[in-house]
C-alpha cells in the first residue's frame, strides 16, 4: 500500500498511511505574532481533515490552538506530556478532540497505525520565560511504512538508536529568522542527521514558509535556500536516500517495500 506525504509549509504535513489520516503540527494561519507567511498559499479547508494531529513540543507556530480548534470532533490529538497543564486553553478550547499526552517511549495505537513518540533536544517551554514546560518529541509513525516526523530538534548522538529504522524522514532543515538558536536543524545538519538516520527517503520540512515583518532584507538566503542546499547535502553524505523536496501543497506518494 503506498504511502502519501503532502508539506503545507512550516512543519505541517499530511502523512497517509494504512488508511489513517494524520496531521504534523498544524499552522494554518497566514499572520503568527510577528510572523508573517511569505510563500505559500494557505491550506484549503480539505488540509485541516485528519483522524489524529501529532504536536511535537509547545511553541506556538507548533502548538497553535486556533488551528487546532478546526479538526473535526472526535479527532485524536496526541501531545507532550504536560502541554494541557502548561497551555490551559488546550483542554478548554479542544474540548471536541480526544488527547492523549505521550513522553518519548510511549505507544499510541491510531487505527492500524502506531505512533511512537521519540525524544527530541529543543527548548521545551511554551514562551522563552516562565515554568509552562513540556518535553520537545520527535514521532515515528509506523504502519505500512514507517515515518519519523522530527518536530524541531538540534542532532544528538543517540537520535538513530532512539529513533530506530525508518523508510521515511520528515526533517527540519530551517527556520522562521535570519538566525537558527541551539536545537533546530540546518541544511548541513539535517543532512547528517540523514546520513545517521538512513531512511530510504526523505522530505525537508520547517523552511521557506514564515519570516519576521520588516526583516525581509535580512540574511535573505536563509528563508529560500535550506531546501535545495539540503538537497545538495544529501546527495553527498546520503547518497543512497531518495530525497523528494516538496513545494507547498505538492504531495508524494511511495512505495514502500514491505
């Protein structure tokens, strides 16, 4: 059974699998704070269907309630451990959804999907100050294939160990600013983390959609090269991965091997 990756932009991605529909982070707002996005239309309304939502750590263009709150009742929202806690407004405006809390280890079963929560290394807190704090989680998808959605991570040495085998890697390669801080992949890293990780493909996510008002001429490279340069990285250090990068919307279907 083939397997269907669509990038909405950012970290969003529709990932089809054994007849489950999930959703990775949903953003489905044109404006985010000081945020703006630059390329990319919006998703149309048919984006927002999904039996589950994976969230992978707090910050608000990963956790957005607002683009939550447009899931269908009954939907299954799967997040950090604590994010109820540390974001009241989860439980109170989500209160049509289902959501389990999951720490790296954990098992959720999604029809005939299991989703596998992995650690990541990213700041966990909801705003850059204050005690609102859940742990930042990568997500292994496995069913027909099985697909590793990174969230937003800095590498780490155990991260193929903890993440296992995997045909399929959904993996950050940029940012919303000029600047990427401690935790997140760039082009280079994220091409290395390929080279550990080994899939038989992979999609570049978390570039190229989201920039800062009025910041347009600064450090312009870093918003609309990630995704060719990780491209090129790829095929150097990952030869042997079939790297797929998507426009916004643009979807790949693959095959894999059972």
């Amino acid at each position: 059974m083939p397997v269907d990756i669509t990038w909405w932009g950012h970290a969003t991605c529709t990932v089809e699998d054994s007849g489950v529909r999930l959703l990775t982070d949903p953003l489905f707002v044109r404006r985010l704070a000081h945020l703006r996005r630059r390329r990319g239309e919006l998703p149309p309304p048919g984006a927002w269907s999904a039996q589950v939502a994976l969230v992978s750590h707090l910050h608000s263009d990963h956790l957005h309630v607002p683009s939550l709150a447009r899931l269908a009742p009954g939907a299954h929202l799967i997040v950090p451990r604590g994010a109820p806690r540390a974001v009241p407004g989860l439980t109170r405006r989500l209160a049509h959804l289902r959501i389990t809390e999951v720490a790296p280890g954990d098992h959720t079963k999604v029809g005939d999907l299991v989703v596998r929560a992995v650690s990541a290394r990213h700041d966990g807190r909801r705003l850059n100050f204050g005690p609102q704090r859940a742990p930042a989680l990568g997500y292994v998808i496995e069913g027909e294939a099985r697909t590793y959605f990174a969230g937003d991570t800095g590498l780490f040495e155990s991260m193929a160990e903890e993440v296992g085998p995997v045909d399929v890697a959904l993996l950050p390669v940029g940012g919303w600013g000029p600047y990427l801080g401690e935790g997140h992949l760039n082009a280079e890293r994220a091409a290395e983390a390929l080279a550990r990780l080994a899939p038989s493909t992979a999609v570049p996510v978390h570039y190229g959609t989201y920039w800062p008002i009025g910041m347009d001429a600064v450090r312009p490279h870093e918003f609309y090269s990630p995704g060719e340069e990780f491209v090129r990285l790829a095929a150097e250090r990952a030869p042997s991965v079939e790297v797929h990068r998507l426009e916004h919307g643009e979807s790949v279907r693959l095959e894999v091997a059972p």
